[in-house]
C-alpha cells in the first residue's frame, strides 16, 4: 500500500509533545508513545519494550533514539529496532506532521488493535 | 671519604632542575643543603595561576616532595632565609640562625615583584603575586568577595586577573599602556585579547595611571585613584609590574652585580666557588623571565658542579598565557625596525590573530592568537634561523599549508624534525621524547611526563604530546587514561566541568558546541550529567533542561516495573503524627493505591499510582502539609535520626531536633548522587550514621561528623570529618562538605566514591581546617538554595507541566479502523 492513500488520525498539536519528549495515545490496543525530537521530527512506536514492557514513552529522547526507563536499552524511533548489543525490536506507527497537527496511520492502529 | 658540600641559596624551579641534571649524572657527588625562605618543598611556579583559577591545588603541583628529599640525602631548611654568606669562612648563614659550610655555593634566590611606589603601597589588602603565600592571600580575598583592582596587563596581569574573576571577584584590570602585552602584541591583537577579557566580566581599563591608593579608615586598601581622578572602589590591589632579580644578598657579599648577578657562560660569578642560576642572573647583559632559559642554564650548571666545561650562551623565549580558553602564544622579539617586515592575518569572525616578524627571511618573533597549534613549529623555524623566502606566500597559514594539501594533526607533528622542541617549559625535543616512549615502552601520558619531563610544567604542550604518543605508539595509545563522559565525547567529567566554569557554558546546546561533542543532541548518559552540572554551576542563571532528566525526575515520583508510580513524602527526621497518618490513610483509600510501606528511610511509600492520579495524589498530600521526599532524586533523600534527649536515657544531645534541621534546610537541592544522612545520638548509633553519605554521633562534647560512608552496592564505613561543639558548626560543616561534593563530584559518582578519587585529607583541609573556604562552600549553598527550594509537587498541582501526566489522546476503535 503507498503512503498517499492511507487514512490519518488526528491525535493533537505538535506544540503538545515537549521537543525530546513524548506523549502517550490510548488505543483500545494499547499505548502508542508519540515522540518529537530537538528537530521536530514524529514517530511513534508501541508504548511497551520488548525488554520487560517498559514505557518507552517515559525514556530520555536524544537523536532519533529513545532509551528505555527501566533498564536502559536504547531504541531507533525509526525503525523500532534495538541498537548496540541488544536484541528487540517495537511495532512502529507512520506518524506525520501535517499544519502543526500529528498524524497517525489508521491502519497501523487497527494492526496495533490486534494482537 | 667525605664528600664536598653543596650549597644552594633558594629552592625554587631552577635550582630543582639543576640537582634532577646532577643526580641524574652524577649521583653521590655532592652532600647537600638548600635553604629555603618559603616554609615548604619545591613546587611549579607557572601552575600557581591554575591554583588561583581553582582548576588545580598546592598537591598538584608540587614538584619534589618531602620523600624526595630524603631519597637524595638533601638537607632542606625551610623558612630559612639566608641573611649572610661569609666568603672567608666559606659559609651561610641564615635569619633564624643556621649556619652551613660550603665548597660550592649556588645563589638562586629568584627575582621580587615590582612594587610601584605609590601613596599607600604599604596598606593592608596590597598583594603581589610571586609565591603561594600571595596566592592564599588572593583566594582569602576572594572569599570574601568585593572588587580586586589587578594593575598591570602583561602575562601575570591577566592570569591574576582571570583568576580572581573564576574565584568569583569582581575584577578591574588597570594597564598603563594602550593595548594590552603591547611587547608581544600589536593594536589590533590586543583588543581582541581585550575583549575576551571584557566578555568574561573584567574591567579592562586601558591608559590608566594609578595615582595613589586610598585607605579605607582602618589601615585596609578601600580605592585606587587615577590620574585623571577616577576612583575604583578596591577590596584588593595585586600589583603584577614586572619583577626585579633578588640581589641584595649577593650586593651585600660583594659579588658583581649589575641588574642582576652577574654571571660567565660557566654559570660563576666574580668568586670562582660561588655560581649564581635562574631569574636573579645576568647572563652576557640579559635577565630572564622565564623557566625555559632557566633550565638551558640549570643543566650547564650541574655539568660544571660536577667537573665538566659546559657553557651557557643565552636563549631564545617562547611563553603561552595560561588562562584556560585562551589561546595565545608569542616567541621571539617583536621591536620594529626598518629592516623588518611583518606577516599578518587576522579573521575576526573566528578571533583568530597572527603575526610573523621577518628579518632578512628569517623569523624574528611569532604572535598566534585564537589559534596557537603552530607555535612551536614557527618557533623551532625561528630558532633554527631556517630561510623562509621559499614559503614566505603561505608562510602564515602554518605548516599544513607548506606542500600540498592540509595534513591532520598528527600528520603535522609526523613532519616535524627530532630536534624540533616540543616542551619549551622543559626544553624536551621530539626525538627525545620518542625515543624514551620506545624505550621505555612508555603508554601513558603521565609515564612521558615522568620519564621525559615533557609537558609536565605548564601544560600547554600536552596536546602535542599526546599526538606523538599517538604516532608513536599507533593503536597501542589508549588516551582513555581519563574515561570519557560517554560515548558523544572524549572528555572525562572533570574536564567537562571545569570547561563549563571556565568557558562559562550556560546551556546544554552551548557545551555541546563549543566542547564539540559527537552526536547532535547527545544521549541518555550525558544530557542528565550536564543537567546537573549546569544547575550546580550556575543556580540562578541556568534553566533546568526537564527533558534532560530522568523519568523518576521529570515525573517526581518513581518509576515502577510495571509502569506506576510510587510516592514519598518527607517526614522530617523521620517524626510523624496522627494527622500526617490520617491523611495518608485517606489518600490510599480515596485512590485504591495497592501497597503501603515503611522505608528503609524512615518513611512512608505508596506504591502502584497511576500515572495520571499523581497530581491528584499530591494536591491531598499536600493540605496536610507533606511536600515531596525526593525519593526519586539525584538530590538530598532522607536524614534519619535517633529520639535521643527527647528521650532515650542514653541520649547526649538532640539527634532528632539536628536531623529535622539539617532536613529541612537542605531539601530540595541537586548533587551529583543522591545524598542520605543521619543523625544519631550517642556512640550506639541507633540511626547508623556510620554507613551514611554524611552522619553525625553525638557526644558529651558535641557532635562527631563523619562522611563517605556507604551501605548500598558496597558497604563501607564512614571517615570522620571532625568534632565540632555547637549544632551551628556541624550545620555548616555538613553543608560545606555536601556543596563541595556538589561542586566537584562527577554525575553518578556518591560522596564515598567522590572522597577517595580527591583524597580524605583533602576534604578535611578545605573543610574542617579551613574556616574562609567552609564559609564559602556554605554560602554559595544557601544561594543555590534560594533557587532550588521549590516543593516539586505542589507546583505540579497548580498546573506546571500538565502534558506530563495526561494522555495526548484516546483513540477509538471506530477512528482507527
Ligand atoms: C523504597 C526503598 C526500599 C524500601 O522499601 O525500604 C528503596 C527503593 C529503591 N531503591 Fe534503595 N530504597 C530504599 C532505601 C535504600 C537504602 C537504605 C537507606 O536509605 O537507609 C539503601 C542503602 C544506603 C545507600 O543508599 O547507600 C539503598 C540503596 C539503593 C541503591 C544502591 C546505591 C549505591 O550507590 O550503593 C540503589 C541503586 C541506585 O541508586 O543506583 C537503590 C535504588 C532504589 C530504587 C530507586 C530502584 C529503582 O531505581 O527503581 C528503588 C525504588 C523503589 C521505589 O519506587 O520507591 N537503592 N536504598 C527505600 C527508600 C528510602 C526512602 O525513604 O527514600
Ligand atoms: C604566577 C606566575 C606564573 C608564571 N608563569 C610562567 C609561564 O607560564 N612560563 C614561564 O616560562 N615562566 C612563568 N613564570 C616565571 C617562572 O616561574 C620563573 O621564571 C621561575 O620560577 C624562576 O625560577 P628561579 O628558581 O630563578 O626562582 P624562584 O622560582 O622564584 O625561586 C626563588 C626561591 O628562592 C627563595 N629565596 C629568595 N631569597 C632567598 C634567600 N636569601 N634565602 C633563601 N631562599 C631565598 C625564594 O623564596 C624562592 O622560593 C611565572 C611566574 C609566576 C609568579
Ligand atoms: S533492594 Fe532496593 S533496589 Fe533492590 S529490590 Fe529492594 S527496593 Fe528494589
Ligand atoms: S523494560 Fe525496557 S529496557 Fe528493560
């Protein structure tokens, strides 16, 4: 499917999410961490490690990484992936900025909705 | 057989280095005796301006230390000034009396600082700056604070001028002459040194000729008058003019004496048993200034002791300013004359300066400002008299622009020949320097100091240094000996913080550029690091970076494993009541919070709180008086405490009313670690203040403060600080010795482990032995404490930082199909 056609969901204003910082979005699913970094750049990731289920939304953003608050592994916002020596990876959802409001695909929502 | 006597009138850098050349050489020649006029071993002059600056101690630079002098068999008499030398008799003889016979004699007693004969010179506040006494003055004064009126830019002008600024003075600096260093540096060059001073603070006021000093109605400097009348309000004055070689004892012995001592190229005066060496000597009609000529004479000297012909035929000086964040190197002689011609290139933008004074295409005299990694390329070329007609086009933009393409740093040092010098302090050329390396199988930075000598004065060369260990050794190089702060940077924490005072960084952004870290933005380990650094360094200026914290931190409660929160609210010295009780009853019912526990700090924890009910939990807490614990903080936790005389029958003074105090006038403040504390009232210890950051026992006397303890990850017993009479002492003992763990532990680093890595003795002598530096450690604490005493959740219920505890939206089911 290509990104042009896909259903975006409105969760809020950018200037909502401290820059290196994260906001979570309730799903009936679960948590979705929402992340702006220094640049203004979104992702969003599965608000849960793989590690022991840490919020990942309440980790240190730095770069396009966030480390995780429990036991410190550290993740790529964009791919989901654990960097260094560690092995996991978190479901990403396409997220986009769009008039200063965030966006995130629906269908990955709906993906996330299932387990 | 007896061995002839060598006597040496002044311990200071020159005569240390002659007898390092003589035992190197030729050990057992000599028996010898110094006599010293300042009470102490020899230590490093230059580094006296990184002493006053705070970036190092008295430990750190001295250069042979009592052990020394026992290893050699040398007789130190300290505090003993020579007062007469009896030529017939051969002996000398000192003001306190003692006396010694010699076959040999050295005079090295130094130069004095210039006092400029003003009104008032003899007042009370009046310094100079020559010897460690001036600088204890200096940092006396500093404590103090007030304004230092510093006269004279030349070199010592301007460090003694940095120094006190970073010691927390406000500081004027007056220079009779229009640009400062006008010897060294042209109009131009001297502004721009000159606004760096201004941008750090410092009054710079040129043409300024001091008139007189004023009194302040008590004996004590008060102002310094101007010429033209302008007073400056003054709470010292450091004269730094220029020096004068010490001859008076030599004049008096009826040696040859014209400005200085004067001297043959064999290092004799006019008496053939009598040598004179360092700054107080004529040599061929010049007197130095400087260590590097010192120990070019030091080393002919201990050749000729020992019944060799060397002889001494002058030098030529380079110098760098030693104020840390500016670069300035100058060598060589900068008169101007009609057979001179100059090379100059300046870029204001980047503040960089240099000037090449050519003399029949040769370098006469080299000035780099803003960027000096060329200095001692220029200067071998200049002392090598080497033709520069060839290079001349390219000549200033520096040896990687001779041929070709801009080489890297190393590949600069590669090119340099063996003979080039590297340490001018030292005079230690390369090759000298890799050989020892390879002989030795030297590795370490200290090794090559050790060994070499080379940057182990002022320092300034370390980087050239290191870059040939690196050549040298390639991989085998680990300059790791200091651990870098993370991986986004090679400096190591103290580096980092003494960067940030003395640069004066004021922003995580702005370390992160100027001390050119690696990653963009940093990461986990050094955004909270420099968080704190920052909010220790400058509590009133600096805004605390929230998104450099962690979670624990930001959200001021502790993270759980399975994402809740838990919640500590202080109670004071460990005391409680029903009220307090009741209201956490209250709230543990109204918000169905799982689990109640007593702590291991004599308090209360709610365990499993929704993120979202934190504020809530808090506004309750809060009408009932409680404010946060800090149970998730790098800042001070709890102070346990014992009922002592309240009522224990064993109890010797009030543990529990110290405890409550010491809680309460130091919560809310950040260290590098976190910070527990207890107070316990007699020696049974019932509150384990053996194990604490910081712990006191009472005693019949008084109060028994101990720190360094440690009872977590390891267990370590305290060290005791001191016995102190009165609650007030032990009040500032405590917060001084915290603030000082404040000031110089790295991030992460508990007091017992900051204690060991700066020595036990060291904290007592700043704190316990030194009543001017305990009160300044506990001053700057209250200031902070104006900023930092907050109560974190009560700001949260009156709606600081909302977004953290809410959600950002609830999402559907139907949205999100
Ligand atoms: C709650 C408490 C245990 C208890 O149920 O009694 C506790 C709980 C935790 N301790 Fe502790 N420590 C507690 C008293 C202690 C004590 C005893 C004391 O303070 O008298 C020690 C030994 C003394 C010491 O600190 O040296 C102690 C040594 C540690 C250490 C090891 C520190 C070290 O450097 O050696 C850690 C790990 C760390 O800080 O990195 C730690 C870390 C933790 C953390 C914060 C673990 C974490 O990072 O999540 C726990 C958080 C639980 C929470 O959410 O409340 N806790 N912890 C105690 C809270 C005291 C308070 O009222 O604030
Ligand atoms: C703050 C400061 C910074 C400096 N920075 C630099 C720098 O960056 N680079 C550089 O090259 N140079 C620098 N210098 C200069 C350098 O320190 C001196 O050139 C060097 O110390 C002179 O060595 P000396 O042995 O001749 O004399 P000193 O080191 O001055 O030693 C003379 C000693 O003799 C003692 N003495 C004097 N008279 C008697 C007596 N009658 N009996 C017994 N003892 C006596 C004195 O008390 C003193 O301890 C600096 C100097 C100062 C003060
Ligand atoms: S000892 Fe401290 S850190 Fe370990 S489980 Fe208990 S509370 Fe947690
Ligand atoms: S739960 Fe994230 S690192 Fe352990």
């Amino acid at each position: 499917m290509n990104a042009e056609n896909r259903n975006w969901v409105a969760v809020g204003a950018l200037d909502d999410i401290p820059r290196q910082g994260a906001r979570v979005v309730k799903t009936l699913a679960g948590c979705i961490a929402v992340f702006r970094t220094a640049d203004d750049e979104v992702y969003a990731l599965d608000d849960r490690c793989p590690h022991k289920g840490g919020p990942l939304s309440q980790g240190i953003v730095h770069g396009a990484s966030v480390t995780c608050p429990l036991h410190n592994w550290v993740f790529d916002l964009a791919t989901g992936l654990a960097r260094g020596a560690d092995e996991g990876s978190v479901a990403v959802t396409a997220a986009k900025v769009e008039g200063g409001q965030v966006l995130l695909a629906a269908d990955d929502l709906a993906r996330a909705a299932r387990p | 057989m007896t061995k002839p006597k060598l006597v040496i009138v002044g311990n200071g850098m020159a005569p240390g280095r002659m007898l390092e050349f003589l035992f190197d050489n030729s050990p057992d020649t000599f028996d010898v005796t110094i006599f010293n006029a300042e009470p102490r071993v020899n230590y490093n002059r230059l580094m006296l301006s990184p002493v006053l600056s705070g970036e190092k101690c008295y430990d750190d630079i001295i250069t042979h230390g009592n052990d020394w002098y026992a290893q050699h068999n040398v007789t130190l008499h300290k505090g003993a000034k020579v007062s007469m030398i009896d030529r017939a008799a051969k002996t000398v003889t000192s003001e306190n009396g003692l006396t010694a016979a010699y076959d040999k004699l050295v005079v090295a007693t130094g130069s004095n600082p210039f006092i400029i004969p003003l009104p008032g010179k003899e007042l009370d506040g009046v310094l100079t700056y020559r010897d460690l006494e001036d600088v204890e003055k200096m940092l006396d004064a500093a404590q103090r604070g007030g304004r230092a009126v510093v006269i004279g830019g030349g070199l010592l002008g301007l460090e003694a001028a940095a120094g006190l600024k970073m010691q927390g003075m406000d500081v004027t600096l007056l220079h009779l002459m229009p640009t400062l260093m006008e010897r060294q540096l042209d109009p131009a060059a001297g502004h721009l040194l000159a606004e760096e001073f201004k941008r750090r603070g410092i009054d710079v006021l040129l043409k300024a000729n001091s008139h007189e000093i004023l009194d302040d109605g008590t004996g004590r400097v008060g102002a310094v008058r101007l010429d033209d009348g302008t007073k400056i309000t003054a709470n010292i004055v450091v004269m730094a003019v220029g020096i004068r070689p010490a001859t008076t004892l030599a004049q008096a012995t009826g040696l040859e004496v014209n400005r200085g001592i004067v001297v043959g190229d064999d290092m004799r005066t006019s008496d053939p048993d009598i040598f004179a060496l360092g700054e107080c000597v004529e040599h061929r009609g010049t007197c130095y200034g400087l260590v590097a000529p010192l120990y070019d004479m030091a080393e002919v000297l201990a050749d000729n002791l020992a019944g060799g012909h060397s002889a001494y035929t002058g030098s030529i000086t380079a110098t760098k300013l030693k104020v840390t964040g500016v670069d300035l190197y100058s060598a060589g002689d900068f008169a101007e004359g009609d057979d001179r011609e100059e090379i100059v290139l300046r870029d204001a933008a980047a503040g960089v300066y240099k000037r090449l004074v050519l003399k029949e295409d040769r370098i006469v005299g080299a000035v780099l400002y803003g960027e000096t990694a060329d200095g001692p390329w220029f200067f071998d070329l200049l002392k090598k008299r080497a033709d520069v007609s060839e290079m001349r086009d390219t000549l200033i933009f520096g040896q990687a622009y001779q041929g070709g393409a801009p080489l890297d740093p190393t590949a600069a040092v590669a090119a340099l020949p063996d003979d080039a010098e590297i340490c001018g302090c030292n005079g230690v050329c390369k090759g000298k320097i890799t050989k020892t390396i390879t002989e030795k199988g030297l590795t370490s930075l200290d090794g090559v100091r050790a060994h070499t000598k080379a940057s182990a004065s002022c320092g300034t060369c370390t980087g050239l240094v290191e870059q040939l260990m690196q050549l040298t050794l390639g991989d085998a190089y680990n300059p790791a000996a200091v651990q870098p702060m993370c991986g986004c940077t090679q400096l190591g924490h103290d580096d980092v913080r003494r960067l940030i005072k003395s640069k004066g960084l004021k922003t995580i952004p702005d370390v992160m550029q100027q001390l050119e870290w690696s990653s963009s933005g940093g990461c986990a380990k050094c955004r909270p690091a420099l968080n704190y650094y920052l909010v220790s360094d400058w509590p009133d200026e600096y805004a605390d970076d929230y998104q450099s914290r962690f979670i624990n931190e930001r959200a001021h409660a502790n993270i759980q494993k399975d994402g809740t929160y838990s919640v500590v609210p202080r109670m004071w010295g460990g005391m409680t009541s029903s009220t307090e009780l009741r209201a956490i009853a209250d709230v543990v019912d109204k918000f169905e919070i799982p689990a109640v526990k007593v702590t291991g700090g004599q308090r209360i924890d709610m365990l499993g709180i929704r993120k979202e009910d934190l504020p809530a939990v808090w506004a309750d807490l809060g009408k009932a008086g409680f404010v946060s614990g800090h149970a998730y903080a790098k800042g001070l936790r709890t102070v346990k405490t014992c009922v002592g005389t309240n009522w224990c029958r064993f109890g010797t003074q009030d543990s529990t009313g110290l405890g409550v105090r010491i809680e309460k006038f130091m919560w809310g403040s950040w260290t590098p670690a976190k910070v527990k504390m207890a107070v316990s009232g007699c020696p049974r210890n019932c509150a384990e203040a053996t194990c604490k950051d910081v712990g006191v026992v009472c005693v019949d006397g008084g109060f028994e403060i101990h720190f360094a303890g440690a009872a977590g990850l390891d267990i370590k017993g305290t060290e005791v600080l001191g016995l102190v009479k009165t609650e007030d002492e032990a009040l500032e003992h405590i917060v001084a010795v915290v603030q000082m763990y404040r000031e110089q532990g790295h991030y992460l680093e508990r007091i017992y482990k900051w204690a060991r890595r700066i020595g036990y003795d060291e904290v007592r002598r700043q704190i316990v032995d030194d009543a001017g530096r305990r009160a300044a450690y506990f001053d700057r604490f209250v200031f902070s404490q104006k900023f930092a005493q907050v109560d974190p959740w009560s700001e949260r219920v009156s709606g600081k930082d909302k977004h953290e505890f809410n959600p950002l939206a609830i999402v559907s089911a139907e949205a999100a199909e």
